[in-house]
C-alpha cells in the first residue's frame, strides 16, 4: 500500500503518525502532571510523599521546567548524532521507563528517578517531533505547514485530557496506578509511531549535521567534564548537607535562568550573526521575556491552581465528587473548542494584529485570570467556604484565550527571528521561555503561603497585566522590525 494515496485531513498520513505518537507522549506528560503535586502534598497515610507544599510547588516547577529545558541538548543530539527519527524513538522509550518506575510504589527514590527519566525523554522527543512536522513540508508552500501545525496542536490537546483517566486513576484508585496509566499510555504512542513509521517518507532518518570523528572526541570530551562536574558538586552538596530538595530546586532554577540568558549573550556576539539578524534578534528577547513570564503564570495550574481546586472548590457535581485533577482538563477542552476560531481570526485579521499585540494580549489575560483567581480566594472567606467550579472555567478560560494568542504563534516568531546560523536549535530556544518561567513560578509559588492567597494572586496578576500593557507600548517598534504588516505602513502612518 503506497503511503501516498491516504490522507489525514488533507494532510500526507506521516503527519497521523507524528499526531498520534505526540498525543500519546502529552497523555502521560499531563496525566502526571495532574496529579504529581497532589501526591507530594498527600500524608503517607494517603500513601502520599507528605511534603511541604512549598517544597512540592517548587518540586513540580523546576520539573517541568527541566522537561522544556532539555529540549536544547535533545534538539542538539538528534541534529549531530541521532537523526530525528531515532531520537523520537528513544525518548519515547526511556520515558516510558521514567512513568514506569513512578508505578512502583517504593517510596520517593522511584519517583524521583522516573521524573529524572522522563525529563531526559522528552528532551528527546519532544522538540524533534514538532521538527518532523515541519520537514515534512520541505518545500511545500507555508499554508499547508501551517495547518498541519495547527492540527498537531489540536492532537497535543487530546493528549492532554489525560486526567479524567490518569487523575481518577491515581486519585479515586491508587496513585501508582494513575501513573502506570502514563506509563501505558506511553507505550502506545511507540508502538504506533513504529507501525506508522514508514509513513514518514525518511524524515528525520539522519542527523541535519552529522558531528565528524574530530567533533565527536570533543563533544565526548566535554560532556565527561560536565558530567564529572556535576558529580562533583552534588557530592560536596552531599556532604556538607546542602543536598535537600529544596537546594535542589533552587539550583535548577538558576540553571533554568542562566542558561537563556548566556544563549542569548553568546549569540548577540557570535561573527555568524549580521548586524541586521542582531536588531531582530534584540526583538526577539523582548517577546522571549513576555513568553517566559506568561508560562510562570500559565503553568501554575498544575500546582496552586490545582491545590485550590483540592482544598477550595465544590468539586461535587450530581452526588459525585469529582477528582481535583479532573479541573486540569478545563484548558485543553477550551483549546480544542477555540483553536480553530482562533486559527480563522488569525487569517481574518491578517497582518492588523502583530505578534507584539498577541503577547501582550496574552499577558494581560493571564494576568486577569489570577486577578480572577484573587477575588475566587476572597469568596471563600479565608478557606472556610467551598467556591463553584465556575470560577475555576472562568480563569482557565481567560488563560487559554491568551494561549491561544501567543503559543502557536510562538514558534513561527522564533523561526522567523533566528539568525540562520541557529536556526536549527530554534525550536529548543523557545522552550527555553518555558523553562525558565516554569522553574521561576515554582520559585514564586513558595511566597503564596506567606502572602496568603487573595494577595498572592493579586499581585502576580496586575504584575502580569501591567507587563502586557508595557509590551503594548512597543507594538509598533516591534512591528517594524519583524517587517509585520508593511503593505498597511502607508495608510496608518
Ligand atoms: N501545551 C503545549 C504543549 O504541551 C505548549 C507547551 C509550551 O510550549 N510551554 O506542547
């Protein structure tokens, strides 16, 4: 059977390969992350880890953020030794390891060496796979990519329903069980993405820039001194007493910022780089630092969020109560009822509405949605009273409206902005955005105990606000730059 005649949606049928394998890998990313906060926090008598909730926010952040973060080095691994294609196969793998060795119910050493798994997976998978979907298209005309891209996201967010089965699983059942689910859920994707594998036309099969024999001692070189560096460094952490979770966090979280900063720097000042490439990659930074600042908001879901669905909402509906990691679905049911509107306004409005506009649009409605969130923590008198379940859609529905408007705009930004001589490693920079505000908001998170939660979110909420109005100020600045919406230049100046 020729893989040309059948299609999926219009699209070539590797496109349903890269979908499938992607919603299956968000599946067990989502479902743990529904639930992973609420079994840190859980008492061992509710065979949970019994950790300060501080330390398990913070935990949760800088594990998420770890898993965008290593997007750069798997970007790098599939380019010079992998190939895409293997790569995919192997974080698929070792990912599945990561959510197996969480279904065991030994204590905190399995979970933490399946989140260590899982982090390195998806460094693997995840940015090679959105790189497939792209090269799938080599060639073709932007319209079509475009729209695959958008499908894909639509197969993300299946995926990440996850938590009606993981979050009941874990929460109703057994913890272990629910991530047992991710761990199966992991282990179709693969299957599938090997079945559907000759589907993918030889995309990804070789690396872009294979390292020669000479690069190669040089790569195993430093990574033996990095390795044995950090060796080092949690042996003295070790046995001076500093290696604490809490010590652990913190410095994965100066990691997560250092690194995109020195990125940053480093390409600013590489001779590859043209002086027209640097004046839009200083755009860039701009709208990186409005990304990197929406995750910090956005992905407190998972955590505070999600801890005040446990502790504050009316979570029974019909003489039901329903698991608190059920509310983590709210945002990808509301992306896949939007993102096609989404997608049609995009096109309708045209070039009218610049990317500056879109992010800081979306800062703004994250910002609202905590303000939301303040005032939802005031009507529930200090803890004592449970709130509707419609406060919580009403934040999510504002912080997917400002998904929508800047993260699959996101990453054609980044291509568009990159100097050439690092376009390949665009797609782990972008990333970069989430890690760092995933690592920073799981930081930040620690002071909700300490301000309570009305102040806690107000003030988080009109900083994000206030930040999406001081991006508006510089639309037009950006506009030209990025050379958005030149035909109209004319008639509106
Ligand atoms: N929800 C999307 C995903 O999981 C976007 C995540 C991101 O870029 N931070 O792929």
């Amino acid at each position: 059977r020729a893989s040309g005649g059948r299609t999926f949606f219009g699209h070539p049928w590797g496109l349903a390969t890269l979908f499938f394998t992607e919603m299956w890998e968000r599946f067990s990313f989502y479902g743990l992350r529904a639930i992973l906060v609420l079994f840190l926090i859980a008492p061992p008598s509710e065979s949970g880890l019994g950790m300060a909730e501080g330390t398990a926010k913070a935990l949760l952040g800088v594990y998420m953020s770890m898993v965008y973060f290593v997007a750069l080095p798997g970007g790098w691994v599939a380019d010079r030794i992998l190939g895409a294609r293997r790569a995919v196969l192997l974080g698929g793998f070792v990912i599945m390891l990561g959510h197996l060795a969480m279904a065991i119910p030994g204590g905190a050493g399995f979970v933490y060496l399946g989140l260590v798994l899982i982090i390195l997976g998806t460094g693997l998978l995840k940015p090679n796979i959105s790189t497939m979907v792209g090269k799938l298209y080599a060639g073709e005309d932007d319209a079509r990519r475009d729209s695959a891209f958008s499908l894909f996201y639509m197969g993300i967010n299946i995926g990440s329903l996850a938590p009606f089965v993981v979050g009941y699983l874990g929460q109703d059942v057994n913890w272990h069980l629910g991530f047992g689910a991710a761990a199966v859920g992991m282990a179709v994707g693969l299957v599938q993405y090997v079945l559907g594998g000759r589907h993918l036309r030889g995309v990804g099969d070789q690396p872009g820039h294979r390292l020669t024999p000479a690069e190669r001692a040089r790569f195993l070189k430093i990574t033996g001194a990095v390795v044995a560096a950090a060796l080092v460094v949690v042996a003295v952490a070790a046995a001076t007493g500093h290696l604490t979770v809490d010590g652990v966090t913190v410095a994965l979280t100066v990691l997560a910022i250092a690194v995109p900063v020195g990125y940053f720097g480093y390409m600013f000042r590489s001779h590859e780089v043209s002086a027209g490439e640097r004046v839009k990659l200083r755009a860039y930074a701009w709208l990186f630092l409005a990304a990197a600042l929406f995750w910090m908001i956005f992905d407190q879901a998972a955590g505070p969020l999600n801890i005040f669905a446990q502790d504050n909402v009316d979570l029974n509906v019909l003489g039901w109560h329903m698991p608190a990691s059920w509310t983590q679905n709210i945002n990808p049911i509301i992306v896949i009822c939007f993102s096609a509107v989404f997608a049609w306004l995009w096109l309708r409005l045209g070039d009218r509405v610049s990317t500056g506009l879109k992010f800081g649009f979306a800062l703004i409605m994250s910002g609202l949605s905590f303000v939301l969130m303040s005032v939802a923590s005031h009507a529930t008198h200090g803890g004592t009273v449970k709130v509707s379940l419609l406060w919580l859609i009403a934040v999510y529905l504002l912080q997917t409206l400002g998904e929508l408007s800047l993260s699959p705009v996101g990453l054609s930004v980044t291509t568009r902005l990159a100097p050439t001589a690092f376009a390949s490693q665009m797609m782990g920079v972008w990333f970069l955005a989430t890690a760092a505000g995933d690592a920073v908001g799981g930081q930040v998170a620690r002071l909700q105990h300490r301000f309570g939660d009305v102040r806690y979110f107000l003030v988080l909420g009109l900083f994000s606000v206030a930040a999406g109005l001081v991006l508006f100020l510089f639309v037009r600045a950006l506009r030209r730059i990025m050379g958005e919406g030149e035909e109209l230049a004319p008639s509106r100046t």
